[in-house]
C-alpha cells in the first residue's frame, strides 16, 4: 500500500536496466563493476534511502518477475523448456542483484546488514507466494519461486570468503523460510519445497559441511514439516496420485539420509515416528533401520545370540526431543513422577487411561504424543532406576517396579486402540544396539509372557508382525525381538490361536 | 481373537486387500526401496549428486554445477559467436562421449542416428556398438544373421576392440529415429 | 476422514501435480547444451 508515486515506473526501468547489464558483455568480464555502476543508478533513484523504499523495490520486482513468469507460462504452443528459458533469463538476473546486494552491503565486517538484508528478501518472496497462492488457489504455480530460492541459494553457498564467513546465518534465513513455506501453508508449492529441501547442496551443507552438526535441528524440523503435511493423507492408507508421488519422493530423500547420514535419523527418530502416522509401516522402518556408521549389527539370526552381552547395549542413544517435556500437564507429571518414585498416588493408575484418551473418535481417540512420551519417559527411569541398584535390564530385573506397574495397566486397561498405539510406542524403541532397544525388548517380550489375556498377546505380535512384512529395511531390535519370541519355548507362541488363523499368518 | 482392525485380522484384511489395490501395496506392504534409482550400496555418499526427490536416476556429470570463475560461463552475448552443434563435424569418440553422457536426452539419439550413418549398429543385446572391422568381414552370413570379426566401441576402455559376434540381424537397431518435434534453440 | 483444511490442501497439491519442477529448474541455464529429455530405447544405458 502507498507506494510513493512513480516507484512502480522506476522499479520497471532499473530491474530492464539491471538485465541488460547482467547479459552484457562488461558483466561478463566484470561482474563487479558492473554492479557497482548499476547501485549508482539505484542511488540515483533513491531505491536504497530508507528501508522502506528498499522493501517496496524488492516486493515490486518480484512482482513483476513473477507475473513476467505467468504471462510466458500462458503462451500458447510454447514447450516447457522455451518457456523455461524465457523465464530464467529475467529470474536469474534478478537473483543475481539480490547475491550481489547481500554480499557487498555494509562493509565486510559488519555482517548484520548483509543477512538483514537476505531475510527482508526471503520474506518479502515467501510473503508474494503465499499471496499468490491463496489468491490464485489452483492457478498457482512454483516456477518462479522455486527458481528464485533455489538459485539464490546456490549463488549464496558459492565458497567465497565473504560468504563462507555467513553461511550458518544464510542456511538459517532458508530455513525460516522453508518453514514459512512449509507444505501445509503452501500446498501448491509443496513438490518444489521438497526439491528445495532435499537439493543436494542443501542437503550437503545442513547436514554434512556445517560443523558441530549445527544444521540438524533445522534439517529435523524442516523434515517434520514434511511428515505432518503427509500424515492425514497416509493415514487414509489409499493413496491418490499427487500423495503417492510426495510420498515417494519422501522415501528417496529419506534413504539418502539412511545411506549418508544414519546418525542424523538415529538423533531425531523419536520427533519423526512422533508425527508419522502408526499405518506409514516402511517409512518408519526406514528411520529406525538407521545405525551408527561406526557400529557392527551381529546377525539377528545368530543362534544363542547374548543380546545383553554386546558392549554398546549398556549405551543409552541419544534422543535430541525433550520427550519429557512433552508429558502434559504439569500435574499428571508430577503424579506420574510420584508413582514412580514410591507407587503413590495409587489412583495414578486407574487414571492413567482418561488422561491418554482424548476423545471418543474411533481412531482419533488418543494422544499420540503424549503417549509415546509417557512409554519412552517410563522406560527411561526404568533403566536408571534399575542401574542405580547396580544390575543391568533383563527380564527378572525390569519386573515388580512401578515402570512394570505403569505399562501392565496400560496392557490391560486400554482398549484395543489405545494398546495397539502403547506397543506401537514400545515397538518405536526397537532399533540398533543401545540401552533403550534393550529395555523394551524385554519389556515387549515380559508383558507377552504376563499377559491375562490372549488378546494383548495377538496385539504384540500384531505390531510387530505389521513392521516385518512390509519390505526392507527392518531395524535390529525388531528382528532380535521377534526372533527371541518364536523361538524360546518359554512363550508358548505357536499354542496361540491367531498364529494359526490365515495361512499367510502362519507363513 | 481381536474382532476390530488393531488385531490380527485387521492385519489379515489389510495384506489380502492390498493383493488386489495396488494404491494400497505402497503402505501395507511397502515397496522394493532398491528400486528407486539409487545405488544403497554406493561406498561413497549419494547426495553429492542425488537427483532429487522425483528423479529416477542420479545426476548426470553435467547436470551438476560446480563454481567456476565466471569467464568460465558461456556468456549469453558470445553465444551466437560460437559454432553451432553439428555432429557430422565431429569424429566418432566425441559421437560415443555425447551418447553415454547423455542419457534420456535428445543429444543421446542425435549422436546414435550419426554413428548409425557412418555404418555403426548398435547391439540391442549386447548393448554396444558395431561395425565392420576391414579385412575381417563375415565368415558366415545368411539372411538372418552373419558372423565374424568385427569391431565393437568398449566404453569402459574408450576404444575400438576386434571380437567375433554372431549378428542377429532383428538385434541391430535400425535407423534412429529423432523426435519430429526438436525443441527449438532457446 | 480428511478434514476440510486437509481437502484444501490436496486440491493445491493436485493442481501442482500437474506442472512438476523440472530438474532443469534446479540447474543454471544451459544456453549451449540445454537439457532436452526425450523418452530413449530401453535398450540404450539408463544410467
């Protein structure tokens, strides 16, 4: 609003102005000078003596690039690449006036001016798609703004000492706009998000050249961005194409990070599972295959296999959510806390089911989050509880506590939808060799072997069986856990009817 | 047993639906992940030239943009100045770079209908290309097949190798052909 | 069942569907050997 008059006129001239001196010959030897001769023509106008001004050129020549974009993307009978062509021209002129603006503004030192500026930039574009897209609806299109963010981006991450010297702040101002632009608020831009996010040079510097790994938690939080847009629709199990492509697409990018970055999905698994929906069987699979590079798995199937007696069972993994924060409110952690403490207040118990239960939606019931919090949370102090009494998690020292008294209630006062999301929230545990896999592997194995009723038995191999039919990966724990079911004796698991109840059960 | 879908017979009916909607498999049973286009078993890391989410195969050495000064770059206004692609100006290992370098792309079959004029076949089989090798023509030939010595391009080795091959002459590519509709230059 | 906010959003990412970003889009312009993707043989290399 306001724009003072005459600014439109004059943003038009310089962005022409601008291009034919980006494709001049000069440029081409040059850049710098030529540059500097065009901020002379912007001062001249003066473009850069507020910051007002300066915020209203950037939005009317992003305006104009991208409605440039809509008029060639309506010709008629012109193919993509011509189209593309026409485009790019203007775009990557224009990308390239904003990379040279944020690296030359303020003087080398003062780094502030420089990344005020590219946040003002990113958030003026984010602001002109979410317009865009919620005024066009289905008529919107990513070209252009994929194309800036990205090539602006790339322009950015060139290895220049001056950008080198920002680059955290530049990676920081692309994530805050990717998360402005995450897929639930800009769902018609949601394939050129994924492009952005899992662009390999983006991957590269989130996740591998910025050190201290100081780019995961961003990287987490842009991925769960991704799995909460896709969870109502892969929680409908019936794909339709526009998802089965996302979700796909979802799958490469997650087994690159399997293959490159395994530590990465051992670190934020629990945020991840916490959001994918419990039917999304592979793709949760896939981020609980994930090991430690440097570790060695020994064959699940080695007979006799002394799962306890490996050295990295005694090691807790490192969980980067503060799951227990997550267990609200503050009183029920407080009595949750008391319970566990001295088994008092005895109600804590019976309560414990009204204060999971969210409402009566059938599969809609139950907190999820809270869930897997409380389980993850119990299991935790169980550990501790239990090292504090110098003995390691087996199958008799997990016994008669107050955690085995919280999760044998939720065994048997759930309804058969809260209990599959309990065992589901246990099952989540079953990784690569760590104290945690352990713990809830024996957990699982106990609460078969207490069980008062078959049907909490059929839930647990139900769980488990579910994550071993889909194709691989498998993760580790799950295999050892199945594995130590049906074979020890002790569990009596081929007596059980539903084993027997379809042949391809059976099989 | 568990009467409703968190049993399992709610497993049961998902797997036994699934064999008949395929838009249910991706979820139930999951999908062969290997067949994604991505070599998991790469001993190097795979997102320094991952193709992104929708590509099938990884990038191409081309397709990568690595930073070079910018005089590097073929500046738009020196296009015109430089020769047009011309195949037939160039010789037949610059034919075989631009075939193998660019799959899935015009310049691929563009390089293959040259090599096919200069009497290069191309071996649906064996995957290479062929021809004759002088003073070694056929030993055998009939109206379906011929065999012989003949030369055949070796593109791990890059150059021409001497080898007897029973042709089939249905397992010679004919004459490639280049799409009508050859997007204009931008 | 998908809530109303959840159909809004298919609706959108549908219509994107339909003009995917193209891995040119990603890559600087090419104005000497620009990307022209044709469907090739099956028995030419893939890779």
């Amino acid at each position: 609003f306001d724009d003072p008059p005459g600014l439109l006129e004059k943003t038009e001239f310089l962005l022409r102005e601008w291009i034919s001196i980006h494709y001049s010959a000069t440029a081409g030897r040059d850049p710098t000078r030529a540059f500097s001769i065009f901020v002379q023509q912007m001062n001249g106008h003066g473009i850069l003596k507020t910051d007002d001004l300066i915020t209203r050129f950037f939005r009317l020549s992003t305006q104009m690039c991208v409605d440039l974009c809509y008029r060639f993307l309506a010709e008629p009978a012109s193919t993509p690449t011509l189209i593309r062509t026409k485009c790019f021209h203007t775009l990557d002129a224009f990308v390239r006036l904003i990379a040279l603006l944020v690296k030359h503004s303020g003087d080398a030192s003062n780094t502030n001016t420089k990344i005020n500026l590219l946040n003002k930039v990113l958030g003026i574009v984010a602001g002109v798609l979410l317009q865009d897209h919620d005024n066009r609806l289905t008529e919107f299109q990513q070209l252009p703004y994929h194309r800036i963010f990205i090539m602006l981006f790339l322009e950015l991450n060139t290895p220049e000492p001056i950008l080198e010297a920002i680059n955290y702040q530049v990676l920081t101002a692309f994530c805050h706009t990717l998360h402005i632009l995450r897929p639930a608020k800009a769902s018609g831009f949601a394939y050129a998000w994924l492009e952005l996010v899992s662009h390999r040079v983006f991957i590269g510097r989130m996740l591998a050249i910025t050190p201290q790994q100081k780019g995961w938690g961003m990287y987490a939080q842009l991925l769960i961005d991704l799995f909460k847009f896709l969870a109502p629709f892969l929680r409908n199990a019936e794909l339709a194409k526009p998802v089965t492509l996302l979700y796909k697409g979802t799958l490469r990018v997650l087994l690159v990070l399997l293959h490159d970055f395994p530590e990465f999905l051992c670190d934020y698994h629990y945020g991840f599972c916490d959001v994918i929906p419990p039917n999304c069987i592979q793709m949760r699979n896939l981020i609980l295959s994930a090991f430690p590079r440097n570790m060695r798995l020994p064959d699940p199937f080695t007979p006799n296999l002394k799962v306890d007696m490996l050295p990295e069972i005694a090691h807790a993994p490192r969980v980067l959510t503060n799951f227990a924060s997550m267990i609200q409110p503050m009183s029920f952690k407080k009595d949750l806390d008391s319970y566990l403490k001295a088994r008092a207040p005895v109600t804590f118990l019976s309560d414990l089911r009204s204060n999971l239960q969210v409402s009566n939606e059938p599969g809609m019931r139950y907190n999820i989050p809270l869930m897997n919090a409380l389980v993850l949370y119990v299991g935790a102090q169980a550990i501790n509880f239990i090292r504090n009494k110098g003995l390691t998690p087996n199958m008799s020292t997990i016994a008669h506590s107050s955690h085995m008294d919280i999760f044998q209630n939720l065994a048997v006062d759930l309804d058969t939808e809260g209990r599959y999301l309990f065992l589901n929230a246990i099952a989540n545990q079953l990784r690569y060799p760590n104290s945690h896999t352990h713990y809830f592997s024996c957990t699982l194995l106990y609460l078969f072997a207490e069980a008062n009723t078959e049907a909490i038995q059929e839930q647990i191999t139900r769980v488990l069986l579910e994550r071993l039919i889909v194709n691989r990966p498998h993760p580790w724990g799950l295999l050892i856990t199945f594995i130590e079911l049906i074979k020890n004796p002790t569990y009596k698991f081929w007596n059980h009817e539903f084993v027997h109840c379809a042949p391809e059960i059976e099989k | 047993m568990v009467k409703d879908q968190f049993g399992m017979v709610g497993l049961l009916t998902f797997i036994r639906a699934a064999e008949t909607d395929p838009n249910l498999v991706s979820l139930a049973l999951g999908q062969d992940l290997t067949a994604l286009g991505l070599n998991l078993n790469s001993p190097e890391n795979l997102y320094p030239n991952f193709g992104g989410p929708w590509a099938e195969t990884p990038c191409r050495p081309q397709d990568i943009d690595f930073h070079v000064p910018p005089e590097y770059l073929i500046n738009a206004t020196i296009r015109e100045k430089l020769a047009p692609v011309k195949l037939n100006r160039y010789k037949d290992d610059l034919l075989f770079y631009m075939f193998y370098t660019n799959v899935g792309d015009v310049l691929q079959l563009a390089a293959a209908a040259e090599l096919y004029s200069r009497e290069w076949r191309y071996h649906t089989e064996e995957k290479v290309w062929i021809t004759q090798a002088p003073g070694l023509g056929a030993v055998e030939k009939t109206s379906t097949y011929e065999r012989g010595t003949y030369y055949f391009f070796d593109a791990q080795n890059w150059r021409k190798v001497a080898k007897e091959f029973h042709l089939d002459y249905n397992k010679l590519e004919g004459r490639p052909q280049l799409p009508s509709i050859l997007p204009p230059q931008p | 069942p998908l809530q109303k906010e959840h159909q809004c959003q298919f609706q959108m990412m549908e219509a994107a569907f339909y003009h995917m970003p193209h891995p040119s889009d990603s890559e600087r312009l090419r104005t000497y050997l620009p990307r022209n993707p044709v469907p090739t043989p099956l028995y030419y290399h893939q890779v």
